[in-house]
C-alpha cells in the first residue's frame, strides 16, 4: 500500500504498468477483505444483540413460567384444602351450605335481618323428655303476615363428594346408596327437633332441607323416587338450588 501510494503521488503514472497494475490488484483484494471483515462483525454485534435479547426473553419467560406454576400450586394447595374441610368438617360443611343458601337468597332480592335470619337461638318443648329446649335454626325466613319458613342446610357431602369422584360403578353406586342413608338420617334428625313448634314463631308445618349442589339433591331423587314422599310424610321439603324459590 505505501509503494502503490507512492506511485499514485509521482507525477507520472502509467496505470498499465504491470507494477502498478500489480499493487492495485492487491489493493483491491485487501478492501474486499477488509469489507467483509466489516460484514462479519457486523454481523456479529446482530448476533450478540439477538442473544441478549434471547436472553431477556428467557428470563422473563423463566420468571412468569415460576409464577405460573407458583399460582397454580397454591391454587392446587387451597382447593386441596377446601376438599379436605368440605369432606371431612361437618362444621365447615354446615357453614359452606349456608353461604351457598345466603347468596341465593341474596341474589333473589332477599335482605338478611330483614327477609331472612341465619343461625337465630330458638326455644321449643321437648315431648319426649318433657322439658324446653334451645334450638338455632340455619335460616328463618320472614314471609309477609308474620309468617315464618325455617330451612336447613347442614346436609354432609361425605359421600355425595366421593360418589361423584369415584370412577368405578360399582363403588359410585355403594357410594351414592351412602349419601341417599345420609339424606335419610338427616330427614329423621329435623323431624325429631319440632321446629315447627318454636315459641314466638309461625311457622310453616314443613321445613326446607336445602342441599347446595343441585347434582347431590337431583342424584337422591333419581336413585330412590320414594324419599320426596317419605320426606313429606315427616313434614321436611327436599330442595336443591334451582327448585329452592319455587
């Protein structure tokens, strides 16, 4: 480069002379070089930016992936949690149900401590033991003309939760036979505390037994036709969600 250079200053050039022709010929190849050279570092920071840009990617991608999968194993915690007091906490159970009834009644433009009382202490008369006792039904609802309507709500879903979870039909059939006796016994257990007798309160002869799931009420009657009638017969209304209003 420092020959050719001293060639291109001389006064006289002869752009023929293979010497000359020579040195710009290596000229030529060392721009070529020197371009692409160019080209590849170029390229180079392309791919260095694209990698740390892959790398943002990744680390954002690896930080909402962990609190992905962290809000999925709370969310796995509590439904566990949940499962485990709805099938195993008759007190929960009881307070789930009356959440579920509260809501409804709410939804349906009923006030609580207006239209309907939850949980209030009520006395009645014992026949066969022949003394006063206090009773707290789930809920009281006041209709118009000083009328009352009492319902129950604490229905356990032992085996109604384990029926519909059970993928062996022969099981699923021992377990809804369970939870129709559980409806039963239940029945037999409000039939004895004479609500319908409470003092200071008219009450409607019957009783509402509500369940929450409209699959636990509409499974009972599917499997035995005769439990509505047998309820009846003790003064208690088998009822589920979407009947409840009716």
């Amino acid at each position: 480069l420092y020959i050719l250079n001293q060639i291109k200053s001389s006064k006289n050039i002869d752009k023929n002379d293979p010497e000359y022709l020579k040195l710009q010929n290596e000229l030529d190849k060392q721009i070529d070089k020197i371009d692409l050279k160019d080209n590849y570092i170029k390229e180079l920071k392309k791919d260095k930016e694209q990698l740390i840009s892959n790398k943002n990617d990744v680390d954002t991608f690896k930080e909402i992936s962990n609190r992905s999968f962290s809000e999925y194993q709370s969310v796995i915690s509590e439904y566990k949690n949940f499962h485990e007091k709805l099938t195993g906490n008759i007190k929960y159970q009881g307070k789930f149900n009356e959440i579920i009834l509260k809501r409804l009644l709410e939804k349906n433009g009923f006030k609580e401590n207006i239209d309907f009382i939850v949980g209030k202490k009520q006395s009645t008369y014992d026949a066969d033991e022949n003394k006063t006792k206090d009773v707290k039904p789930d809920f009281i609802l006041q209709m118009p003309e000083g009328k009352n309507i009492i319902v129950d709500c604490k229905v356990s879903l032992d085996n109604w939760t384990q029926f519909i979870n059970e993928k062996d039909p022969k099981e699923r059939d021992r377990q809804l036979t369970k939870h129709i006796d559980s409806v039963k016994d239940h029945i037999k257990k409000l039939s004895n505390k004479n609500y319908n007798k409470l003092y200071n309160l008219n009450s409607f002869q019957s009783i509402i037994m509500f369940m929450p799931f409209e699959t636990s009420y509409i499974s009972v009657l599917e499997k035995d036709q005769e439990l509505l009638d047998e309820a009846f017969k003790s003064n208690i209304l088998l009822s589920g969600p979407s009947s409840f209003m009716a």
